[in-house]
C-alpha cells in the first residue's frame, strides 16, 4: 500500500520539475530565436506553472486526508499532509490540530457526512482561492506593463499542457507493459 | 515477461489532479490568446485583454471548483 502512494507521490513530485525543465529548454531555444526578455518570460511562465501545480496538488491532498483518513493522530516531528502515510495513520501539521478536536486522543472522523469535510473544503478552496488572486495579480502586472510578452508568458504557463500528455503516455505504456 | 512486476500506481488520483490542474491554466490561456488577437484586430489595446482573462480566469475556477466538488463526491 505505502509503495502505491510513493509511485503516485513520485509522478506528481516529478511534474513540477518537468515543466520547469521544459519551459527552461524552451526559453533557452528562444533566447537565441527571438530574444531574452521573450525567454525570460516564458521561463517566468513555467516557474509559475510548475508552482500553481504544488499549490493545487496540496489543496487536493488536503482535501484527500479528511476523505480517506479515519483515524488521525499526531505525532512530533510528522509533516506534512499525506507526504507520510503508515497503514491508516495520518500525521497533521500543527496548524491544522484544530481540525481534529482534541490533541492527542484518535479521532474518528468522516464517518458519514462529517462537517470536518467540509470545514477542510472550504479551507483548502480559500487558500487556492488566495494563490488564485495571487497569479490574477501577477497578469494584470504583465498586462499593464509588459503585455507584448504576455503571449509569452502563457506560453510557458501552458508548459504544464505537453507534460500531462507525456505522463499520460508513459503511464500508458507502463501499464501495457504490465498486463502483457 | 519482466522479472519484476511494477508496483500498481493509482492512475485515478494523478488523472484527477492533473485535470484539475488543467483547468485553470487552459482557460486562462485561451482567454488570453483571444483577447490578445482581438486587441489587435480591433485596436483597443489592452481592454479586450483584460476582459477576456478575466473570462477565463472565472470561467477556469468556475470549472475548477466544480471539478473539486465531483471529486469530493465520488
């Protein structure tokens, strides 16, 4: 079960590095077809990508922990959120505690419809909802001040589009590779 | 027959983030890759710009949360 989670937490950690990968080779193509500032931008794009990626995949593991977990305890030293999971236990950080009721009695929660899905919902939406403004701003930024290299930008903004595909490929091709 | 079979991944939860994460980004794109070519052709630089990713950027977390709450569902 734990080799399950380290494959999954393998691929989803590889993509970030991937699109930062890509979008710097393109960038560093277009340093020298078209010009820095163009490179720079795309490769800003791609950081951006590769950094709204982790921001999604943490609310979604958040958002996994109070669906799948129905006996939290805490530990010292445990962190972060799904990062590390033995058997059924799952360690929280110190400022989601609250979430649980009591320190460090085992809570059984998600049983049913529990309010603490819905309490982890609406945490892990407001926080994206946070980040959301954040990229927004930064737009309008590049928008107001630099909009011939905004196309730029999305460009590498949209790195992220080629590296699912390529991961889908190679997911698909393993699990052939599996069954035959 | 390979000596070592791979261990099963759940491909599930890493199509589903990755859709999620696609969401945003394309929508954002594509409003953006509109106004942009609409500036152009209209001359009224940057407000078709402005308001075309805005549209995309609502619309891309309109989806994304409606993705979320399907997710949460299943």
């Amino acid at each position: 079960m734990t080799d399950n989670i380290s494959e999954e937490e393998k691929i989803l950690r590889r993509i970030p590095v991937e699109i930062l990968v890509l979008s710097f080779v393109i960038a560093l193509a277009s340093i020298f077809l078209l010009n820095p500032l163009t490179a720079l931008f795309i490769f800003a794009g791609g950081a951006f990508s590769a950094l709204s990626f982790i921001w999604l995949k943490r609310s979604i593991s958040r958002l996994l922990l109070f669906k799948n977990g129905d006996n939290p305890s805490r530990e010292k030293g445990q962190s972060p959120f799904l990062e590390k999971k033995r058997g059924r236990h799952f360690y929280v950080k110190k400022g989601d505690r609250h979430l649980y009721g009591k320190k460090e009695e085992p809570v059984s929660f998600f049983r049913g419809q529990s309010p603490f899905l819905k309490k982890a919902l609406r945490s892990a939406l407001a926080l994206y909802g946070i980040r959301l403004v954040l990229i927004i701003a930064i737009f309008f930024i590049i928008i107001f001040f630099f909009s011939r290299n905004i196309i730029a930008f999305v460009a590498g903004f949209s790195t992220m589009v080629p590296v699912f595909l390529a991961e889908a490929v190679i997911g698909l091709s393993r699990m052939k590779q599996w069954k035959s | 027959m390979p000596n070592k079979l791979p261990s099963k991944i759940n491909y599930r939860k890493i199509a589903a983030i990755s859709s999620l994460g696609l969401m945003l980004p394309s929508s954002i794109a594509v409003g953006l890759f509109l106004g942009y070519y609409l500036d152009k052709f209209f001359g009224t630089h940057p407000w078709l710009l402005l308001v075309f990713f805005i549209l995309g950027a609502v619309s891309g977390f309109y989806s994304l949360l409606r993705g979320l709450s399907k997710f949460k569902d299943e």
